[in-house]
C-alpha cells in the first residue's frame, strides 16, 4: 500500500481551497528554500564525540552542569529550559532538513515545477544516501549527557519530524535529482533505521514512558512501518501499544495529566496532541479509528483537541505553568487536524492571527 496520506485528491483540493496569499507565500519560502545548501550531519562544526562524523549527535536539552561541583557532573535538568550548546550540534540542521522537505514537496505537487522536487531530492540524497555525507541509521547518541559514555532514550524526541518527512518523501514527484531507485534507497536506510528502533535498548526504554514521548514513539513507528510498506505491523502497534495509551494520556474531560506538570505545560499539551493527530490520521489510512475513539473516562482526542483551542486562540486564560510563549506548532497540530480529521479552518485564522513566535 502507498503511505501518501497527501494522494493527488488532496492536491487537487488543495489548489482550490488554498487562497492566492497562502500559495503565494509557500512558493515564496519553497524559493528561498532554493539558495539554501544541502544539509547533513558531517557538516557540524563541534567534534562529533564518537569518532564517526557520520553519527547524528546531540547534547540533552534542558540538561545544565551542575554548578555545585567542580566540573560541572552530574548535569542537572532544567525542564523548559533550553541549553544553548543544543543548536551547535545536528538537531537543528535535521529539523531544517524535514521542514525543508516538506515545504518543496507540496510546492512541487501545488505548483507542478519539477525545480521544488528536483531540490527536495537533493536534500534527502545528501542527509541520508550519498556515502560523503550520509547519516549512520541511528541514534545512538541524541540528546547526551557529559558524563554518560552514550545518548539518552529521551534522545528519540529529535527525530519526531521523521513523520513529517516520510510524508513528504511518499508524495514527493519523481525527477532527475529524486528517481524510483532513490526512493528505494531511502527506504533500505529507514529499513535499517527501523531495525534498529524496535531493537536498541534506549528506543526500547523510550517506548515505556507515558508523556509525549510515547506518542510520538508510536507515530514514528506507525510513519516508518507504513513508509515500509507494512500496514499489519503499523495497525498491529496501533492497537497494542498506541489505544492502550489514551487511558494513560487523558483524563475525563481532556486534560493531559503528564504534560499540565511540565514547565512548558500547553505547549507540550499541543505537542504531544500533535503526535496523536498524526497517529488519528495514519489510522485512518489503515481504516482504524483513533480521533473519535474514547478511552476508559470516555475522553476523546478530539475531545482533548477542542479543550485546547480557547487557550491558543487568546478566548481563554491557561492556568497551568507555562514559562515561555507557545511556540509555532500550533499550526503544524491545527493543519494535521484540518486535512485529515475535521474541518478547523476558521480556528485556524485565528491561532494564525494570535500565536506567539517561538522562543
């Protein structure tokens, strides 16, 4: 089966609902997306750690030195609290990398020039298949911590837009920089990548815990296996692991009792909801209910979506700690919902209107 949730019916709507500023304004950044070199994870400039410029790397983030000792171990955790050396290491050049992908995939599909395309496969070409550059299939060492000979389960959040990318990477339009044979060798990588996700002891611990991390545990695993081309093992994963977790996450009325504790507690609250939009709509793909599905209190996820929309739209005042402003992943939760679950369009304008840049 094809993973494409955006199939040529979704693009064909798209052109006729999107209004001219908003294909405007995509084309416009698909442009300047142009002139931006390729990106990959030997391209960093600190040392790699490990002895391997291939590995992907990446220090924890809201881990700090400890400043009562004399060199700074055991670090500390900061919850919230961002630790600069995090963006000198390859989680922001990744980051880029999905946005990027996604960004010329539907600027091919939405305006039809194979120059998006031929770009976003350049882009993938270099960050995961060409031998020079190519990232090694796994995170062994995302999200370290000074002190620890490896990375931190906690690590497997980095590649969260793994979904984002599969995505567009199953809709991107063949051409001379992207052929069938490329697409192939992108999924021998994520076959290898899969591998070792259901097998490595930090993937395996990350898929025990109950905050966002779970969630998105499961959408990278559903995105991979049906990138893969194996719907059974995705639906399989959905109903073991993923409907068990809606009795964990959400309490009667919608709340998300493992992200209202956090210091940035709505924006995880619409973080770890994003993870499940994804989730709804992948099964969906799999003719499998999630969205609509109530858990032991008879919560919902839409239910859990609805309750957050007063506090992103300014109606209503968030009374859990929230330290910073909420960053700009409203949209990305408000889009997904959009397209495949219900419509939200005027919501929508309205979160667009209001939402605080991200700090």
């Amino acid at each position: 089966m094809s993973f494409s949730l955006c199939n040529e019916e979704y693009w064909t709507r798209k052109r006729k609902d999107l209004p001219p500023e908003y294909l405007a304004e995509l084309f416009a950044e698909a442009d300047r997306i142009l002139e931006e070199p390729e990106l990959s994870v030997t391209f960093k400039t600190v040392p790699s750690l490990t002895g391997n410029p291939h590995d992907y790397v990446s220090p924890s983030k809201y881990d700090w030195p400890n400043p009562d000792t004399p060199d700074g171990l055991p670090w500390i955790k900061r919850d919230g609290v961002t630790n600069p050396n995090y963006a000198k290491y390859d989680f922001p050049p990744l980051l880029k990398l999905c946005h990027a992908t996604g960004i010329l995939t539907a600027a091919a599909r939405l305006s039809g020039k194979n120059v998006y395309a031929e770009k976003a496969g350049k882009f993938l070409k270099c960050w995961f298949l060409q031998p020079e550059t190519a990232m090694t299939p796994h995170l062994n060492f995302a999200q370290f911590v000074p002190g620890r000979p490896e990375g931190s389960s906690w690590g497997l959040i980095d590649s969260n837009m793994f979904c984002e990318l599969l995505e567009a990477a199953a809709a991107l339009p063949f051409s001379a920089e992207w052929t069938p044979a490329d697409r192939e060798a992108l999924k021998h990588w994520f076959t290898d990548y899969f591998f070792w996700y259901i097998s490595n002891p930090l993937p395996i611990k990350e898929e025990k815990v109950f905050s966002n991390h779970a969630t998105w545990y499961d959408a990278q695993f559903v995105a991979i296996a049906m990138f893969l081309e194996q719907p059974d093992l995705a639906r399989r994963h959905l109903r073991e692991k993923t409907i068990p977790r809606l009795s964990i996450q959400f309490l009667y009325n919608g709340l998300q009792p493992f992200e209202i504790t956090r210091t940035l507690s709505l924006s995880y609250s619409v973080f770890n909801l994003e993870g499940w939009s994804k989730l709804a709509a992948y099964a969906r793909k799999l003719d499998m209910e999630l969205w609509q599905l109530p858990n032991e209190e008879q919560a919902t996820l839409q239910q859990a979506f609805h309750l957050l929309l007063p506090y992103l739209t300014g109606k209503a005042k968030w009374e859990f700690l929230q330290i910073k402003p909420v960053p700009l992943s409203p949209p990305r939760l408000f889009s997904m919902v959009n397209d495949f679950l219900e419509p939200v369009a005027g919501p929508f304008r309205e979160l667009l209107a209001c939402v605080a840049p991200a700090n």
